[in-house]
C-alpha cells in the first residue's frame, strides 16, 4: 500500500490565522482526498484534490476557507482559512488503491489515510 | 443518502474478552473497509470487505451484503485494541467513502 505523509501532525494556532497542512504519497494517485474529524465525531469528506483542476468540495465546505493545492500527482494541501475555535480538528489526507473490478467494468478502490494533523485553535 | 449505523456505540471490555461490533447499512455498496482509529489519531486499515469473510490474527470480519451488515469479531482483546472502530462504505457508482458513527472500545487490564 501507498505510503502517506503528513505534516504537521499537530499544531496549535492563534484563531484569525491559517494553517496549511501537507500531505505526501510516495506513488502517483489520481484521486486524494481530504477528510475533517471534528472531537468525539466520525469523519466528513471535505473534498476530492484534483491534479490539474480546482478541488471538488462537498456541501458545507467552501474553496475560501478551504483551499487546496494538488500541483503532480504526489503531493497535495490543504489551508484552513481565517480559523476559529470550531476549526479544532483532525485532518486527515486519503488516497485510494485499485483493489478489483464490481460487475467487470467498475474499479474498487480502498481507501488509506496518513495520521492526521491534530488542529487546535485558540 | 445512505445511513450507516454502528452498534454498540461504546465497548468496555476485560482484557481477554471477546467482542463483536456491527456495522448496518441501508443501500447496496461495492466497498465496505473497517478501520481502528489509535489512540493518536491514526486510522489503520483492518479489512477491505466487501462481501464474504476475512481473517487476521484476532480480527475478522464478514460481510453479508444481501442483508446489508458487516460484523467484526475481536477474539482475546489486549489493552492495545482500544479506540475507535469505524465502517466504512462506498454506494454503487459513487466516489464518496461514507464512514459510520463509530464504536468506541476500552479494553482494560
């Protein structure tokens, strides 16, 4: 399986300020994502990090808070913008691996994360 | 959309205990994972399991997908199985990992 680098792995910010947070694959993957894990809660899909175009953001997550850079097929980040206390999260970067085809024509892919940035804003 | 719901919410156990954790879903998938979520954060990988069982070590877990669950069977828990346990699962045609509320376990010694 890809190997999935991410830095920082915590932080502790001021609010009104930015973080950007990085994340590294050692193979080339057409698809990484981004994920938010807000305390005590499951993980949300913030959005899909595409080389070559503008990221793909899910309902509820906005380019302007949110910006994420996807310049080669390795690397991506993501800043989060202006923060506040509600931004305190971990944030974890995901790539998928072809795994098998479902009915002949679709790619299964599974999913692998790197270990987060743990966000604290004060 | 498709809900996902895992039972039991929190697990406490005795180290040595066994334990099964479900995971039920209201729509067909081609991908279901489960994943142990450490302590520090990290999600690690347990299964890719679409359908049928799979073994590792103390874990396994099966997937029944006609009636739309998936088990994981934890067998001679150890104090480092804590944290949480989530399922998660891909729709037919869809792009989009949707991961469950989670099972929060504590194993103590």
């Amino acid at each position: 399986s890809a190997v999935i680098s991410q830095k920082p792995s915590r932080d502790i910010c001021q609010r009104g300020t930015s973080l950007t947070i990085q994340c590294q694959v050692d193979s080339q993957v057409t698809m990484m994502f981004w994920y938010r894990q807000q305390p005590g809660q499951s993980l949300t899909l913030i959005a899909t990090a595409n080389q070559g175009s503008e990221a793909t953001y899910e309902s509820g997550f906005v380019i302007d808070k949110f910006p994420i850079s996807r310049p080669n097929l390795t690397f991506s980040t993501l800043t989060v913008s202006n923060m506040s206390p509600e931004d305190s999260s971990i944030y974890l970067c995901s790539v998928e691996e072809f795994t098998d085809y479902f009915a002949s024509v679709h790619m299964n892919t599974e999913a692998f994360f790197g270990q987060g940035t743990r966000l604290t804003v004060v | 959309g498709i809900q996902v719901e895992q039972s039991p919410p929190d697990l406490i156990l005795q180290e040595g205990a066994n334990s099964t954790l479900r995971c039920n879903f209201s729509d067909s998938v081609n991908n279901l994972q489960w994943f142990h979520q450490n302590p520090w954060g990290q999600l690690i990988n347990l299964f890719y399991i679409p359908s049928g069982t799979k073994q590792n070590g103390r874990l396994s877990a099966t997937t029944v997908a006609t009636e739309r669950y998936s088990l994981l069977y934890i067998s001679s828990s150890q104090t480092t199985d804590s944290g949480v346990y989530f399922c998660a699962l891909r729709m037919d045609s869809s792009y989009k990992l949707i991961f469950g509320s989670g099972t929060r376990l504590l194993v103590r010694p």
